[in-house]
C-alpha cells in the first residue's frame, strides 16, 4: 500500500472512530435507564429469505456455538450455497476487547465455519470485515464479566454503531449469544450453582435487551442448562474442562440453539426435524481431558438426538426459563 494510500485508510479510522464515539455519546445521554428507550432500535430477522449471511465476534464460546451448525443444516436440507457463516474469535476475549480492535482497526483473522465462502480472505482489517453485506452478526460477553451488566458499556453500543455505519445492508440484524454457565465444581462460579448462575446470566440478558435493544438472542445457556436436568447431564456438567461445552452433545445442544435462532425463521423449518447425529473425531477424542475428565466427551446419537434438539426448541420457545 502506498503512502497516499495509508494516509486515506488512516483519515478513515479516525473519521469512523469519531462518529462511533459521538454516536454512543449521544445515545447514551438520551437513554432512559429504565429501558424505554433502547439505544438500538434493531432490525428483525430476515424471514423467509432463503438465504443468510451470518458473522460472529466474540471467543471460544462462539466457537462453541458455531462448530456443528454445518452438520445441522445439512441434515435439513439446507443448500450449503445459500448460507455463509464466519467468526472472528480470540479466547477470552470481552466486548471491550472487540471495541478495542475496532477502534482501531486492527487486523483480525477471520474463521469460516460453514456454508459458501462470501469472504475469501483469512485475515484482514475489521472494518473490511464489517463492510461485507452481512444479515446478522453476533455478539456476546466475556464469561467472567457477563452476569456484570455494568461491563458491558460503552463497549457494546460501540461495537453496534460501527456495524450499523460500515454494514452495507442496512436490514443487518444485530443477534446475541446468552452463553451458558460454568459447570457447579468450577472455582469461578464463586459459590454460586450452575442454575444460580443461569439465573445471574438471564437477568443481565433482560438488561441488555431493554438498555441496548439486542432483542434476537439465542438461549445457548437456557438450552444447556435444561440438559443439565435431562438424561444427558454428565459429571461435568456438559463440559469438557468445567468451561466449555464437552464435545459431541453439549456442542451440538448449543448449534442446534443457533440454527432454530437465526436459521429457522429464514428458511421455514423446525430445528427438531434435524436428523444429524455427531461421532467424536479424533482430534476431538484427543482435546477432551479423557484422563482427567472422564465424561468430557459424548456422542451425539439416534439414541439421545432428539433429547439434544428438544433443549434447543425449548429454550427458543422459553428463553428465560427451564421448562420440563
């Protein structure tokens, strides 16, 4: 790139950053704290398009989230053609990490995790990322930090009014992932159980919807936690290291949650006619503690399939509680 070149992209980052931060300022001096007057004023799902272009930011938990959702969909009949979805994902990281890197438009590798590739680039500047014709992208808060609704800002409206500003579609639906808990014998729960923690997760969601305006959230948590009152539940708590999700039913429980979420209403389908099944690989056999965690990893099967897809629904039809 040459000089005039750099110094054009540079003038844009200070100009981008300077609306952003006017943007969240204003917005936040006219918010009613009570919720009456979100900062977003979000666009819905594109129902019965056919067609969805979906991009994530956040951390290892989105990747949780995102690993089986190819699976899913090809078991549905979903023509891979008609679908891309992307992540771009560093462990640990909070939403003041992303507003960080979007500040500054840092360069940021980018995953593709299914569908066709709309974006043929590995690793670019976030605002060229964030400057593809996406339909949703997807949010979410550092596990640490998430039942703390007072982390979450001015980070999060941010990273929403970057996204508005350099997403061409100006329809982009702005979706959040309610991640899950810990498992109960993890040290960072700090004395409080899985289901009290849910119900921690559940409240700062509630508060996000009504300050922020995320209104398409997709219940991972609730799903997983409904699990954990199910035949499925394992001695960690469907985890594979008291954090993330075990491979094989805790993955899928979590992918299923996604596609009934963001995919459904876009193609016309029940998640649960979903007919994947999940055999361990071995790269997944290999990463799972198997020798100091035992359960770290179950199968998904015809056996307990409908068990995994029946959590999901649910949790989409009841996102803030556990139903039978």
């Amino acid at each position: 790139m040459d000089r005039k070149s750099l110094l054009i992209n540079h003038f844009r980052t200070i100009l981008l950053a300077l609306f952003a931060l006017l943007a969240v300022s204003c917005a936040e001096d006219g918010v009613d704290e009570s919720g009456s007057e979100p900062f977003l004023k979000n666009n819905p799902l594109p129902a019965g398009k056919g067609s969805l272009r979906v991009l994530a930011i956040g951390n290892s938990y989105t990747i949780d989230g995102m690993a089986y959702i190819g699976e899913i969909l090809k078991s549905l009949d979903v023509d891979k053609s008609t679908y891309s979805l992307y992540g771009i994902t560093v462990g640990n990281s909070s939403l003041q990490y992303w507003s960080e890197q979007v500040s500054n438009n840092n360069e940021v590798k980018l995953g593709h995790f299914g569908g066709a590739r709309c974006v043929d680039l590995d690793k670019a500047c976030i605002h060229d990322i964030l400057s593809y014709d996406w339909d949703v992208v997807v949010l979410q808060q550092f596990s640490r930090l998430y039942l703390d609704y007072n982390s979450y800002n001015p980070s999060l409206r941010r990273i929403i009014s970057y996204i508005r500003m350099l997403c061409p579609n100006k329809e982009v639906t702005i979706a959040w992932q309610m991640i899950h808990t810990y498992s109960n014998d993890n040290h960072l729960n700090n004395g409080l159980s899985s289901d009290e923690r849910w119900g921690g997760i559940v409240s700062a969601t509630k508060q996000m919807m009504c300050r922020d305006g995320i209104d398409v959230v997709i219940p991972t948590g609730t799903a997983i936690q409904m699990a954990r009152h199910s035949v499925l539940q394992t001695d960690f708590d469907l985890t594979r290291d008291h954090t993330h999700l075990c491979y094989g039913v805790g993955r899928y429980i979590a992918a299923a949650t996604w596609v009934q979420t963001l995919f459904a209403p876009v193609y016309g389908f029940d998640v649960r006619d979903a007919k994947a099944v999940h055999t361990l690989t071995d790269a997944e056999k290999a990463e799972s503690y198997a020798e100091f965690l035992p359960s770290s990893s179950v199968p998904v099967t015809e056996d307990n399939r409908s068990v995994c897809l029946d959590c999901a629904a649910e949790a989409c039809n009841h996102p803030f509680s556990l139903t039978e």
